[in-house]
C-alpha cells in the first residue's frame, strides 16, 4: 500500500480595487480554477459558492492566501475568516524580495495568483519563501475597535492641524493684531470668541458683560480682548474672508468634541483588553499611545519572536551595509 497524504485546497487571491484575480489548486501542485470575482456582495457569492462546491467535492481544507489583509480585501478578508477557513497574509515587502530573485517573464493579475500558489508549494523548502505567508488569526473585538477608534483619532488630528494653520494664515491676513492677542489659535477660549458673532468685525464692538458670558473666557482674558479691541483693524478681505474664518473656527471646535468623544470611548475600553491594560501599566504611556500600540498589533501570537515584534514596533534598526559603509535603516 503506498500512503497518500492528504491534500488541502489551496486559494491564491489577487487584490485589486474593484475586481479580484483568483487561483484555486491543490496540495500537489495541480490548479483547478481560475476566475475574476468583482468586490460587491454578487462577487463574493460567486467565490463562496465556488469553492464550497470544491471543499465538498474533494472532502479538504480550504487554505486561503491574499494581499492587503485589513486593506482593499475587506470585507473578503472576514467573511473568510468567519468561514472558519485558514488565511494567510502576503507579506508585500517580502514577496518583492522573493520577485526579485524569482522574476517572471511578464506581469499579469492571473500570474500574481498563481505566485501565491507556488509560495504555498515553496514555503517549506525555499529559505526566500519562508514567512511571506502569514497567518492570519482574528484579533480580539476589544482591539479592534482600538484600532478603528485611534486610526478614526489620528484622521481627526490631523484634520483639525490643516483647518487651524488655515485659519491662522487666513487670520493674519485679515487682521493680524487679533491672531496676536493669543500664542495658540487653537484653545478653546480663542475659538469660542471667534464664532460667538454672526459678522468677524462685530468681535471689535463686543461690551465687557457680552465678552465674560462667552464660554472658557474668564477675567485675564477678557482684559486681553478689552486690550485689542481699541485698537482692532480689518483688512478690506475680512468682508469675504472672515466668514471662512468663522466656518474654519467652529469645525475646529467639531474636532475638537470628536476626537475627546474618541478618546473617551478608548478610555472606556482599556480595562477589557489584556493588551491594552499591559501597556498602560508602563511609565510613559497614556491613554492615545496605548489605543494605538493595542490596535495596531491585535494579539502578539501573531509575532514569532521578540525581535520581529520589535521590527514591526520600529525599535530595532535593520542593517544597511555596504563595503566599508556601516550603517542602519527605520523598518518600514
């Protein structure tokens, strides 16, 4: 009797923005289907249906290999793993490695499939194949809501950068002795003085009483603005520009309530992740700085060893040497 091993159905997934190439094969290196599916809910029913009709013909496990997991493929990527089938990531860095030294003849989205079948076939044997599939486990709900929030977070932030070094040029255009009275356009008091009229010139004409019932205004500066005000001037732009100003102001103070919204459902979410609360515990790390790392790396299973959860942290260097060059580089 010869002994057969037994074989797994093998799935080769090319990403693209709105169709995906896929390559379906087995164990043995035999290929059984080629097809293009489109990234809408008719595509991924065709995908499914396709190769549950092969995972009962052939009585195997699926094993499932994509580029841009968490990226482009979702939600193809999920819908695969709440399948309870197996998914592998395609380290991107490292299959151009691998392209290199094994270059194809051409480029095509059906080759790329393939290429993910011969990494199947290569990743036990090949040293340059090793690792450029990567399993893919689902991280825990908690921290994937941290990645979600602290990503929606950093958007927010730099949004809220780009309107405020507008409003500021915009301001010192316009009348740059009000931009002078305070060092950071951005705090809540400047903010609410800016939108507390319907007209920018009106802020020159505010009454003591008016200016005091402004919110995050108390007496220091309401002294500051008496100050400016004996001496405020417009430019002739403040008729068309201090409108935008004013727009530019209060999406500012919406940013503002979104990203403490933010942070607040982050705090919230800290003591249910194991994580997370490891990472709060250091000296040094605050609540944005944990959200993140806890997002960002899911559950450290996914790390063979220290090192490369070090690399993927960018704490350790890699070496960049050349001759009599020593040197280093920031992974990427």
């Amino acid at each position: 009797m010869f002994y057969c091993p037994p074989r797994d159905i093998r799935v080769s997934i090319d990403v693209g923005c709105k169709h995906h190439q896929v390559a379906v094969g087995l164990s043995d290196g035999q290929i059984l289907e080629e097809f293009t599916i489109s990234h809408d809910p008719e595509g991924f029913a065709i995908f499914f249906k396709r190769l549950s009709e092969l995972e009962r013909k052939f009585q195997s496990p699926v094993r499932v290999a994509m580029e841009g997991y968490n990226g482009y493929a979702r939600p193809l990527d999920a819908m695969i793993l709440a399948r309870g089938w197996q998914l592998y990531n395609i380290n991107n860095l490292k299959l151009a490695r691998f392209k290199e030294i094994f270059p194809g003849a051409a480029k095509t989205d059906l080759l790329d499939a393939r290429k993910g079948l011969e990494l199947f076939q290569l990743q036990e044997h090949l040293p340059v194949a090793k690792d450029v599939l990567q399993i893919v486990t689902e991280p825990p709900r908690e921290n994937q809501i941290f990645k979600r929030l602290s990503r929606r977070r950093k958007w927010l932030v730099n949004e809220r950068v780009r309107v405020l070094n507008l409003l500021q040029s915009n301001l010192q255009a316009v009348c740059p002795s009000l931009l002078a009275i305070t060092p950071d356009a951005g705090s809540l008091w400047f903010l609410n003085f800016l939108t507390s009229t319907a007209n920018l010139t009106e802020l020159a004409r505010l009454r003591q009483k008016t200016v005091q019932k402004i919110s995050a205004i108390g007496n220091k500066y309401t002294r500051i603005i008496l100050s400016w005000q004996k001496q405020a001037q417009f430019s002739h732009e403040v008729e068309w520009v201090g409108e935008m100003i004013q727009q530019d102001a209060t999406r500012i103070l919406e940013l503002r309530h979104q990203i403490k919204d933010l942070e607040g459902k982050m705090a919230a979410l800290i003591p249910q992740s194991e994580i997370a609360r490891r990472i709060k515990s250091i000296p040094g790390f605050g609540l944005v700085s944990t959200a993140e790392l806890a997002g960002e790396i899911g559950h450290h299973e996914r790390f063979i060893a220290e090192p490369s959860f070090a690399l993927y942290l960018g704490m350790a260097p890699l070496s960049h040497e050349s001759g009599q060059h020593k040197g280093s580089k920031t992974p990427r």
